[in-house]
C-alpha cells in the first residue's frame, strides 16, 4: 500500500515535488495542496491537462448530476481559493456543466452572506461546519437565510452532510437539501450522497476501492496519471455496502458516509469514540454554534472534554453531558465556554484535540 507520509518523506528527499512524476515538469499546469489541518506538512500535488479535466469531468457527470445541478443553477463557492485545492475542481466542474460560478474568494462571513442573497446564488459549496457559520452571522445582521434562493448545498472536508443532526440543521437554516461529497487532493472526487439520504457512494467507474481489516478505505485512481496513486490508505474509516439504492446508482456505497478518520478514533474507560459520533448528538441543539473535543491522558487514564459554544447564556451543559452518556455509554465532561474562544474555520474544522498530559 502507499501512505500519505511516505509521499511527505518523499517530498522531503526530492523537493519540491517529490519523485512519483509521469512527465517532465513543463507538462504540468497546476499546483495544489492539502490543507495541513492535522497539523503535517502540506503535502503538494500536480496536475496534467488532463488529469484536470478528469477531476471537473467527475464532477460534472458524477458530483453535480446526483444533487440535481444544472445549467439554470448560480453556484456560490464560500471559499479563499488559497492553495489548498477545496472547491477549485468543483468550480471547473460547475463551468463545464454551464452553470453559473460565483467566487467567494477574498470575503468576510457576512459579505458573503449578503452576496448569496444578492446574486441570487441556488447552490452553495462549503464545508459543513462552515455553512452553518454563514447561517449563525446571519442571523446576527437579521438575515434570514432560509428565505434566500438556495436550494441545494453541497459540502466537503468533514463527514458533517452525511451526520443527521448537522444536514437537519444546515437544511432547516437555508430550506434547501444538502449532499455529502468525499474527496483528496491526492486521490480525486471519490464519491457523493443521493436521494436516499443514508450514505456516500463510491465512483467506481473513476476509482478501485478496497477496504482493509480495519475499516480503513484504500482507493487507486484511473484517470489522474501525472502523480498516480495505487493502493492509497485514505485514513478514513468506512462501512461499505453492496445493497441497492432506490437512487439507481450502481456503485458501492459508504454506509452513513465516512465514519472518521483512523488515527482520530480516541478510547474512553475501554469504549471506542469518534469525533463524527459527538458531533451527532451536539448539532441536535441548535443554540451550540462551535464545539471542540479535548482528549488528554492523566494518570494512565483517557480522559475528555467537551467545550461548547453557545448563543444562549442558559445553556444546559449538564442535559447534554446526559445525552452523550445515554448514547454513547461512557461519561464525557461538557464546559460551556465564552463566545468567540473556540476557533471558526473556513476549511476543515479540527474538532478533535489532544492534549498532552501527566501519564
């Protein structure tokens, strides 16, 4: 199998590239990157003409056509358009299937807001946790969101579209449907969620999928020949499905989407959590506008805190605590803390933070 941190050490012995190039460098027309979240070194990544028409291909044919989007449609992409690769294939998508694109590069939250409703925008693209920011700042300049013109939004870089409560809670904010989209700049457009609304399926016409002992996902590309990948360990942990879904789709899907990432499942007393599992729970109170998970070691023990957000200074952390432990069997400490001392991502948010501690 290949890994992400072999393509860092790679990267690290050959710069700036690396050594895994099909072509001399002059065939290649673009440079992106991952977004560095987990705290690693960015790791970079080219692309041919070719293999950049395969990811806007995808998206056109696969992404869009399954959240019903169009040559009618005005996408707004909430998004800084920096290095990192996000939503830039999802724009050339979106012109090679005729619909209007609508930057949001170089915007605060509330321009963007605003910008939506004046433009008329019909899809949004964003992360999760993002798209329910827009809705939080517009509630606070007396916008109301759900009046607007979208009627679908489309998210990736965190599990949240394909987690109940946060889809419930984008889709009551903007009146609109929601779809889960699974990708990496390393690999591709992976897969998208459809009409039956329980899971994420996997584009096997663009991809070999597998999925190793532990739930772990492995995909090689078949159309993005300028740094191929084969057999790639995605981190991401999945339960896969081969049932068929009244979508038509013939490929397999990712039951509930993807579950979370490998290296981020944490223990407590003996149980087995993900952070994609809290956050379930969390969204099902609307008043929480920002979360974090704190997992620290003390004493031999794991030990977690739950830090909360919220717009109400009455928040009830106590029937939350009470929730989590009915549905996850195990204790987890909930704070409330002052608005505005979580932090607010525009890309991924980094939900799960360990903390290092007296062991």
């Amino acid at each position: 199998m290949t890994s992400k941190s072999e393509n860092l050490a790679d990267q690290a012995a050959h710069p700036p590239f690396g050594s895994n190039l099909t072509h001399p460098l002059e065939r290649y027309v673009r440079l992106h990157q991952t977004s560095g979240s987990s705290g690693d070194q960015p790791l970079r990544w080219l692309d041919t003409v070719e293999s950049w028409e395969w990811w806007e291909r995808i998206w056109a044919e696969h992404v869009y056509r399954a959240a019903g989007v169009g040559v009618d449609d005005r996408v707004f992409f909430a998004f800084s358009f920096g290095p990192f690769i996000g939503f830039w294939s999802a724009f050339g998508g979106a012109q090679r299937l005729g619909a209007m694109c609508i930057s949001g590069g170089a915007m605060t939250t509330e321009q963007r807001v605003r910008n939506m409703l004046d433009l008329g925008a019909t899809v949004l693209m964003c992360t999760p946790t993002y798209a329910l920011r827009l809705a939080d700042v517009a509630s606070e300049i007396g916008v109301n969101l759900s009046a607007g013109s979208v009627r679908t939004t489309i998210h990736a870089g965190e599990p949240g579209a394909s987690i109940p409560a946060t889809r419930a809670a984008i889709e009551a904010a903007y009146s609109a449907v929601s779809y889960d989209h699974t990708g990496m700049t390393e690999l591709g457009p992976t897969g998208h969620s459809c009409s039956q609304r329980d899971g994420v399926h996997l584009i096997e016409s663009e991809f070999i999928f597998e999925v190793a002992d532990d739930g772990e996902l492995i995909a090689s590309n078949l159309g993005r020949w300028g740094m191929p990948l084969f057999r790639y360990r995605t981190g991401d942990r999945v339960t896969v499905s081969r049932e068929a879904c009244s979508c038509g789709s013939p490929f397999l899907k990712m039951v509930g989407g993807i579950q979370g990432r490998v290296d981020d499942m944490f223990t407590v007393r003996g149980v087995n959590l993900y952070p994609s599992q809290i956050e379930d729970i969390v969204r099902r109170h609307p008043e929480v506008t920002e979360f974090v998970i704190e997992h620290r070691r003390e004493r031999r023990m794991d030990e977690v805190t739950l830090l909360v957000e919220s717009a109400r200074a009455t928040f009830a952390a106590d029937r939350l605590e009470a929730e989590l432990r009915q549905a996850l069997g195990v204790r987890l400490e909930c704070r409330v803390v002052a608005p505005g001392t979580l932090p607010k991502a525009e890309l991924k948010s980094r939900r799960l933070v360990r903390i290092n501690s007296e062991s």
